[in-house]
C-alpha cells in the first residue's frame, strides 16, 4: 500500500503533466484538474482494486467515471502514470488523432475510460446504473464517481440523486468538487448550490465532507464511509479543493477553469512542483 509520501510525489508529478499538456497545445482545463488530483491519485494508487489490463464491463473490480470530463488531464496522467497506456502519450493531448481528447470519449479505445463525458449532468445516472447492476449481478466491488460543484446546477443530477437511493444503491461513493468555482465566476455568483449536503441528505443519501486536497483525510473520510457499505444509502462527499491546487498563483481563482499558462507562467509553476518522478 502506498504511503502518503508517495502519493504526494505522484500527485506533483501529475500537476507537471496537467500543466504541461495543457501548455503544449494552448488550451484545456487545468484548475479543476489540478485541484482533484489527491482524489485521482488516491483512488487509483492505493484505495481502489482495479486492473490495468483493461475490460470494458469492470467485473470484479471497482470502477471510475469523470463526469466533468473537462478536468480529463489529470485523470489521463493518472492513468498513464498507473500504467494504462505509455507516458509518452501525454504529449498528444488534445492533437489531431490523439485518444486523449479534450472530453474523454471510449470510442478511440483508450484504457481506463468507458464512458464520453463532458456534456455535463450525466455521469452520476450512468454511475448509478453501473453501481445497481454491480449489486443486481451479485459483484461486491464498488463504483466511483466525480461531479464539479457548477454541475450541480444540472437538472439530472437531481433526478438521479431521487433514484439512488430509492433503489438502495449503497456500493455507490460520488464526489462533488467543492472549489466555488466555475468558468464566468464563483459557484454562488453564477447560480448559487446554498446547502448541497442539506439537499443529498434530505433525498436520502449519507453526505461526508472532507479536504479533498488532503490524502489523509481524504482517504479517512472515504473508509469510513465504506464501513458503512450496505446500509441502503449511496454516499457523497463534498470534496473542499481549491482551483489550480500547487501553485500559488492559480489558486483559487475561475479564470484558470479553461486556460492555459504562457511560457512564463508554465516555469514559474513547475519551479513550485517536484518532478523526481520525471516528466513524460
């Protein structure tokens, strides 16, 4: 099992690939990525039982689904860096012909990946019906979901969220990226989410909240939701992150949502990340 020392080199080291494929093409999402980056490293090196030699079903292993798949390049990095496909593919992100596309899609047959997504509002249905049919099919293993905060102004977020848990899908774990931040301005400026735990409570869901920039705490808070697996109520975490995680001049800030950093800003960045692990 990894220790958090190592999970911390990983995760700077997938900070400098967000970075660094998002500059090498002069566009993409690097805050959002950048902030969930304990979560994809966590998840996929350490907490979740899954096989690089991939298969499309996810039977008897546990699975992910990005449904704000515009945060795609840390979740790329990750599955490279997990060994799903060559590092070396990095450097296409969001080329002509790559696999690594903007919005991650299964039609370029990419390991790890197993649903489009992008068209914001969809990932927690289609999490839910991999979750309902996991437990339908008698397979004990659990599925993973992430949302972003400004997703929650989709409408069928919440028709899902009324169906989990009328039909007790409680192998389900979904995370809501609480950084405040969506791509005109703040989550409260643009259309205000007020008390997103108060809401999943009340449709019968068990709510967590945890620094999602934490490992620790992070991976405290996901066990002992766990533990609680098989009380007919599917889980949500509200995952505190800051936008543009690691380096202080994106932090915190929506206009890093979807641009990409000059010369100069991408060497200011990396001078604040360690790259011992070594960059693609």
């Amino acid at each position: 099992m990894a220790e958090t020392v190592e999970l911390k080199k990983v995760a700077s080291q997938v900070r400098r690939d967000i970075l660094r494929m998002v500059h090498g093409v002069g566009n993409g999402h690097p805050g959002g990525a950048m902030g969930c980056t304990e979560l994809f490293v966590l998840l996929y090196f350490k907490m979740m039982e899954h096989n690089t030699e991939f298969s499309m079903d996810g039977k008897g292993e546990d699975m992910f689904f990005l449904s704000n798949g515009h945060i795609c390049a840390g979740w790329y990095s990750t599955l490279a860096r997990a060994g799903y496909f060559p590092i070396e593919e990095l450097a296409t992100h969001r080329k002509m012909s790559s696999r690594l596309q903007g919005h991650p899609t299964p039609h370029e047959e990419l390991p790890g990946i197993r649903m489009a997504s992008g068209s914001l509002g969809q990932g927690l249905s289609v999490a839910i019906g991999a979750a309902l049919s996991k437990k339908l099919s008698g397979d004990d293993k659990d599925v993973f979901v992430l949302m972003g905060d400004g997703e929650q102004q989709e409408g069928q977020v919440w028709e899902a969220a009324m169906f989990a848990p009328h039909h007790k899908v409680d192998n389900l774990f979904a995370f809501v990226d609480v950084n405040g931040q969506q791509i005109d301005g703040t989550c409260e400026e643009v259309m205000n989410n007020r008390d997103l735990k108060a809401k999943y409570e009340a449709f019968g869901w068990e709510v967590y909240s945890c620094d999602g920039n934490d490992f620790e705490d992070l991976e405290a808070t996901i066990l002992k939701a766990k533990a609680n697996k098989g009380n007919g109520k599917p889980k949500m975490f509200e995952l505190k992150t800051a936008m543009g995680f690691g380096v202080d001049f994106m932090m915190n800030d929506h206009k890093w949502h979807g641009v990409a950093p000059s010369d100069e800003q991408l060497e200011k960045a990396l001078a604040q990340l360690d790259g011992s692990l070594g960059d693609y």
